[in-house]
C-alpha cells in the first residue's frame, strides 16, 4: 500500500544520509550541498512510498542526484586549479584533530573504492541498512551486496594499512 512521503520523517535520516554523502563525494562541501540538493528534489512535489521505507528511499534519491551532477559536471569545462587542492582551515578549533584525520582518512579510502564497491559499503555501513534493502536500492540481489561489502571492506583495511602513519612531535 502507497502512502505519502512525510517530511517531518525525512529529517531523523539527515546524519546518515550527510555520511553516505560524505563517502561519496569525499567533501565536506560538496557532500552538504548533495545532501541539500537530494532534499529539494524530495521535497519539491508529493511523494507515494510503496514500502515505507524514508531511509532507503533517500539514499536513492541521494545516489541518483550524485550521479546526476557527476554527468552534467562532466560535460562543463574545468577550472587550471580544483578548489579541493587549496587547504581550508578548520572551522572548529575545537575539535579533536587526531580523530578528524582518521575519519577523513577513511572517507577517503572508501572514495577511492570502485563505483560498485563504494555504493554497497555506504548502504551498509554508514547509511545502516540492511543487506534485502541495500539490495533493492541498489537493483541487485543481497548475496551480492554481501560479497561487495565483504570485498570493499578489505580493500579499504588495505589502503589504510598501507598508509604511512602520521608523524608526531615529542611532547
């Protein structure tokens, strides 16, 4: 049975679809801006839910958006220098640097998974759905998905081991 999409329901889903976001673009600013934009289309015009499922509906919205923009970015010319290469400091001076390098480090290594890969890991681990509804967002059978995260997970174990570990200074 259909049932209307409630908006007020979407915004308990905002840290996880902000993490899946994250994994994919590997910014912080271009994840907020497709979480944003994931939203506006959403919210735009009235929604019927089969299942009634909020979350795994969201991260369709959110992986077609992705993919969207990745295509239309590719048709327009690019810039001599990427704003991604231009260090930006950290808004919070507060914050816990040491854990904020992990995390980035491994955001970056999941964004540096194949496409394939990186759509399984993000549904199971960071978005938390199950390996059934992973599977019917992404249109493939769940032993599939088992086996994507089972090899994505290793993949990214290895680039983090194969990282060099951060330099301290003696305190």
């Amino acid at each position: 049975m259909a049932r209307r999409l409630d908006p007020q329901a979407l915004a308990g889903h905002l840290d996880r679809i902000y993490r899946a976001a994250l994994a994919l673009c590997n910014s912080r600013q271009d994840a907020e801006d497709l979480v944003q934009e994931t939203y506006a289309k959403v919210l735009a015009k009235p929604r019927r839910l089969q299942d009634g499922d909020e979350l795994g509906y969201l991260l369709a919205a959110l992986r077609n958006t992705y993919f969207t923009s990745r295509r239309t970015a590719s048709r327009r010319p690019r810039a001599d220098v990427e704003l991604e290469t231009v260090a930006a400091a950290d808004p919070r001076p507060d914050s816990q640097p040491a854990a904020a390098a992990e995390v980035d480090e491994v955001f970056a290594a999941i964004a540096s998974l194949p496409e394939d890969f990186r759509l399984a890991l993000i549904a199971i681990d960071i978005v938390g759905l199950s390996y059934a509804e992973a599977g019917k967002v992404l249109g493939v059978p769940h032993g599939t998905v088992a086996t994507r995260v089972y090899r994505a997970r290793g993949q990214v174990a290895r680039l983090l081991r194969e990282q060099p570990a951060p330099v301290r200074s003696p305190r």
